[in-house]
DNA sequence: GTACCATCTAAGCACTGTCAAGTTTCACCG
DNA sequence: CGGTGAAACTTGACAGTGCTTAGATGGTAC
C-alpha cells in the first residue's frame, strides 16, 4: 500500500510535512526537495500534485487560514454559549486571533503572507472567501453592535484591523518580546480591545 | 574612481539596486549575484560590506522603516503646523501610516517581515528603537488625548495596532482589492480611525 | 619603496526549483 | 484472463542560488 509507488496520498503527506517543517523552522526552511526526501519520494514527485513549489505553499496559506478561522469560530460559539453580550463575544473573538497569532506565529504570518500566493486570491465581491465561518461571525456579531448600517462595514473592519495589528506587533512587530508572555500578552489584548471597542449599545 | 576596483561605493549602491529590485519585483526577486551583476562587480564582492544576504535585507528593511518613519514625523509636523487639536493630528498620522503602506507595499512589509532579520531586532527596553522619530511623535500625541496615565500605554498600542493592521489587511489581506483605489482607502482610513478613535477629551 | 590591508576576483561546493523523458503500477474493459 | 491507458513515480539534467576558500589588485601610510 505504502509500497514506494503509489504512495498513497502524498499531497497530503507533504502538506502535513510542511506544515511540521513550517512549525519548527519557519517559511525560509520550506524546499521541495526536502519535503519530497521527508516523504520517501524522489525529487520531483512532488509536481504530480502541485503545479509548483508556490502551490504547495499556497495551499499551505489555506489551511493556516482555515485554522485561524476555526479558532476564532470556536471562540466565538464558546462565548455565545456562555451567554456573552454582542460586546464580548466581539471581545473573544479579538483574544482568540490575537492568541493564535501568538501560539501559531509561522502559521498565521503564512496566512497573510502573499509572496507565492495568498489565500486571498480567489475572494468573491463581498471581499471574503466563502468558507471562512469565524469571519462571518465577526460581521455578524458586530451587526448586533453597531445598529447604524452605514457604520457597520467600518467597524467591522476597524475591529478586525485592531486585533489582526496587535497580533502583527506581536509576531513580527517591536511587541515581540512581550509575545513570550501568555498572561500579559492576554491582558493587553484585553486592555486594548476594550479601549478601541466601538461605542454601540452598553454591554 | 568607478574603475572595476575600489568600486566607490559599493555598500550604497547594492542597498540602492537592492531597494529598486525591491520595489518593482518584491523581496522574493532579490539575490545577491544579481544585485552584485547590477553593480558591475563579481558575485561575491557583497561579501565584504555585507555579513550575506541576510544581513544586507536586514539593512533594507531597516532602510524601509526608517521611511515609514519620516513620512509619520512628516505628517504629524504638517498637522501641528496646520493647527491641529491632538485628536486630528493621531488621525493624521494614522493615514499617513496607511497610505504609506499601500504606496510602498514592498518596503511595508519589508519593514516587517523578520524572516532574515528584522529592525526590532536590537530593541532598547522601551520597546522601541531610539531613531524612530514618528513613532515618538505618536506616543506623545497620545500622551495629550489620554489623560489617564494607566491608559496611555494601551491606547497607544491601539491605535498603531489599527493603522497596522488596517494597513496589512489592505497590502496583504483581504482588503487588497481596495488598495488599488487611493480615494476610496483615504476615505476607508478615516472612518475606521474615527470609529475606533480613543474618547479622550472631545476635539 | 615597500609593506599593509581593505577591496575585489576566481573557482568550486552544496543546494534549490523545474523540465523532459522514461518506468512502474493500478484500474478498467474486452 | 490479457491487454491498454492513464496516473503516479523515477532518473537525469540544467540553470540558478548562497557561501567558502584562496588568490589577485591597488591605494595608503610608513
């Protein structure tokens, strides 16, 4: 089954490879070549399921992004389900993409990172890929927020702006030594989200 | 004086073809044979006025920043000349922040990209390097919107975390398309900053 | 004038992404 | 069962990269 040929499922074994590979050692370290050695295929097997090294890595981008997305769902169901205001759900969901950026720094700086193609490249009119659950919960809780609909489109993008800027500074920005720091990295999330939160209905 | 040998300068003009790569093909383009091939000298005579490549875009991104830096003391000193309250200055400045990023996108996130070294790599315990004029420029104006001293700090962190992220989100996200209309994201910019603008004492 | 030293060159290694052509294996159809 | 076509994989090669080691060059200070 796993007889050399017919591997089996290779796309997914250098993805998942990659995905150990960019973990560990960042996207510099990525090379087909490797990936394919990881494998136990020879150097070119690889372009049998990618057209090139940019679409492996593009589908890589997708998948970090699917698990930010996730994260922030799951964050946001967690809040809803503990009965949180429109208000700290919004706040939740703000820590959660702050705190995987944190945790997941290669994997969110993929995620945003288009230098080989970007998750964003096939994106509808309404400016978001379909299948990204976690920020269609974004508009909507901010739907609750904010009553005034010719505010909603900039408060939303001013939410997701705050938080996805925070998380910049920390990965790669001149915040980078607090990142170490879960704990006060979590209460400056706090702190800042609550300053900059848009001034709708009290919680 | 430019003759093969002793080249002149040759540190200054590989960072000046580097930044031109840069800007018209994206730090992917760069390499160093190139660079050295642009500058009429062999492929490894970077090899003397820089560690290797990761030394000489390290020196880049630091040339980036430092850009991003002065048009931030330049509109922030064009607002205060014009006679702006405190709160419209910030606001100023975040713009500036923004458009810097979607005019020079390449150097933008240069700036911020530490995959082979980053500016805040030496980093004074404040968090900032010393020669970051507009960056100073911002904490001070923050100083004056937020009275609260326990405050100022997060509100600072905010409101560059919004102009940053508003900015990766238009280079590199999901707001890309905006980007190219300058009319439409002056206007964008404006309305977040407004939203997320921090209540100090009104304008 | 000569010794020094920063600057540059030349040759070479190990590695990369990618292409072209050949080989193996599986699934299907008679 | 035997053959056939296509998908998955291999071999070999090319151009390009970063970087190291060793040598050539030329301005400058003694």
């Amino acid at each position: 089954m796993a007889d050399a040929y017919h591997h089996g499922d290779l796309r997914r074994t250098l993805l998942d490879e990659a995905a150990h590979v960019l973990d560990v050692q960042g996207v510099g370290a990525l090379s087909l070549r490797d990936l394919a050695r990881r494998a136990g295929v020879s150097a070119t097997a690889p372009y049998h399921h990618f057209k090139g090294k940019a679409d492996l890595v593009t589908a890589l981008a997708d998948d970090a992004l699917a698990d930010l997305d996730a994260a922030l769902a799951r964050a946001d169901a967690e809040a809803a389900a503990a009965g949180a205001t429109p208000g700290k759900r919004l706040c939740a969901i703000g820590v959660a993409y702050v705190l995987f950026a944190v945790d997941h720094p290669e994997r969110f700086r993929l995620a945003f990172r288009p230098e080989m193609g970007s998750p964003f490249d096939d994106m509808a009119d309404e400016g978001l890929p379909e299948d990204l659950v976690g920020f269609r919960q974004l508009v909507r809780v901010v739907r609750e927020v904010e009553p005034d609909p010719d505010r909603q489109a900039p408060t939303a993008i001013g939410a997701w702006s705050t938080a996805h800027g925070l998380a910049a500074l920390l990965v790669d920005g001149p915040l980078r030594t607090l990142a170490a720091d879960r704990d006060r990295v979590q209460a400056l999330v706090g702190a800042v989200l609550v300053a900059e939160a848009p001034r709708g209905p009290a919680p």
